[in-house]
C-alpha cells in the first residue's frame, strides 16, 4: 500500500512510498482511510524523525473488522483516532477509538474530528457544568479553538472568544461566541472557566480575569512565552485552580465514545468543523506549507485518492 512517509533531508518534508500493510490486533479493525487531517504537532515532527509515518485524524470504510467481532463491521463508515500511520491506504484502528458515521456527515469533516474536537470536548468537562457560565476561550480561532467555541456554547456557556486579531476574533460570533476580544484589549470578566492554549502574557491576563473559585484549564502553549504567575496573581479570588490538560492522559479507551459524541452533534447541525483547506495527499507538501505559513484558517484536510 501507499504511506506518507517524513524526508526531511529532502526538498519536500514527505513523500509517498510503498509501505507494508498494517499489522492488526483482535480488538483492531483495519480501516480503508477516504481522509485525515493534519495536526500542527505533527508539521513541528516531520523535522525531526526521518522515516516517520504520521496520522491520527482519519476517517474511511471498515476493511475487515475486529477479529475479537467487536466494534464496527466491514463496510462501516468510520473516524477514528490512532497513534500514527494515517497518511495511508489503509491503518489499523482499536475498536474503542472509532466510532461509526451518521449517514449525513462527510469523510472531510469526520477527519477533522478527532484530536482537535477530543481536546476541546475533554478539557471543556474539566471545568465542570458550564450551563448559565461565563467562560472565556483563549486561542480561539485555532483548530482546538473553534471547536471549543462550539461546544462550550453548545453546553450553555456565555462565551467569550479570544483571537490575535479583530477579524479572526470577528469569526467567532458565528461559532456561538457571544462576545469576542482580542489580546490587547482588557479580558473584561469574571469568567468561571477558561480553556488557555495561547501561555505568556495571555495566561496571566486570563487569570486576573477568573472569578473566585474559577477553574483555568491549560492545554497549549501556542506563543512559546512563558507566563509569570504569582500568588499576586489570585489577589480576591480565592480558591481558584489550574488544571493542566493532556488529551492521551484522560483515557484513549473511551475516545470512541466520545467520537460518537462529535459525529452526532455534526449531523444534527450543532457543530461545524471549520476546514480551511481540502486537497488530495498527493499534494500533501503542499499543504504543509500553507499550514505552516499560517495560511489556513480551520483544519487541513487531505484525501485519499
């Protein structure tokens, strides 16, 4: 079969080789992927491990379902999140990190599922009920942003949705954001919740503006700055907390759940994966650099032809 495979002694950072097919365990199905999408930690990697096969976000039709007969049969229409190796033909996926597709949701926007909408899902439920709350979104027109935007309205949240410039905040207000800001402008507050992905000056700005008790939920580092934070920086709000979040630390076991989840909300029409760019992954070097560029707004989507 065809892989994607990391050259980054090479003028274009991949390149399609043949590649041996997945091994695949009882609880595994193999799954025939139609579309995955790229994660920015993913582009930062392709630099440093040569031979590498990339791919988590991936969606396609069931090859040959679990030997052990769980989980999706052959034919089904899947997404899926897997450790690596789906920018190819063909990946092997546990049953308990896939989940079948409504008829109505596309391979393109199930790809972009996965990492991106697991994060804001996941870290959203760590800052507990957020119906009637303010929460406020930091990064919020990136890819984990956008979907945060989505979900923590869709869960009842005021929200407030915070971008590096006034028309990317703009955006947001059709994600479900009821106020937008940008980060020269005061975090006006007080907000119950707030999912940070941006660090620096950013972070210590979104905690002045926690209320007492508030919850900050930290999954990113976007400006590479670090942020001094002192217990000045809780003056008169007692008992707030930080909660540092990692996606493959909350239980991968139950990701299919969870996908399940994301694909409904999609065909119901409550959540929109915002995809900046579709193309075939024959013109995957392509896509790379306009990511990297920062060119793309909303997810890089590639399809498998």
């Amino acid at each position: 079969m065809l892989a994607l495979v990391s050259t980054p002694d090479r003028p274009e950072p991949v390149e399609l080789r043949d590649v041996d097919d997945p091994d695949v365990g009882p609880d595994e199905a193999l799954i025939e992927v139609r579309a995955f999408s790229i994660n920015r930690g993913e582009l930062h990697l392709l630099a440093q491990r040569p031979g590498w096969r990339p791919g988590q976000d991936v969606a396609g039709v069931v090859q040959e379902g679990a030997a052990s007969g769980r989980g999706p049969r052959q034919g089904a229409r899947v997404v899926a999140a897997v450790d690596g190796g789906g920018w190819a033909q063909r990946v092997a996926a546990s049953v308990t990190r896939m989940a079948e597709l409504p008829p109505t949701v596309g391979f393109a926007e199930a790809a972009a599922l996965p990492v991106a909408g697991l994060t804001a899902l996941r870290a959203l439920r760590e800052a507990g009920t957020l119906l009637g709350r303010e929460v406020l979104v930091t990064g919020a027109a990136g890819r984990v942003g956008q979907f945060a935007v989505q979900l923590a309205a869709i869960a009842g949240a005021t929200v407030t949705a915070a971008a590096g410039s006034p028309d990317r905040a703009a955006e947001l207000l059709t994600l479900g954001a009821a106020r937008t800001a940008t980060y020269e402008e005061e975090l006006c507050g007080p907000f119950h919740a707030v999912m940070e992905s941006v660090g620096g000056p950013v972070l210590e700005a979104s905690l002045r503006s926690l209320e007492p008790g508030g919850v900050a939920v930290l999954y990113g580092t976007a400006s590479g700055e670090p942020a001094r934070v002192t217990l000045a920086s809780f003056a008169g709000k007692h008992g707030v907390s930080i909660r540092s979040f990692y996606i493959y630390q909350t239980g991968v076991e139950t990701f299919g759940e969870d996908l399940a989840l994301l694909a409904g909300l999609v065909a119901a029409g409550r959540l929109r994966p915002q995809i900046g760019m579709t193309a075939s992954w024959r013109e995957a070097a392509g896509a790379l650099q306009a990511l990297r560029d920062r060119r793309v707004r909303g997810k890089v989507v590639l399809l498998v032809d």
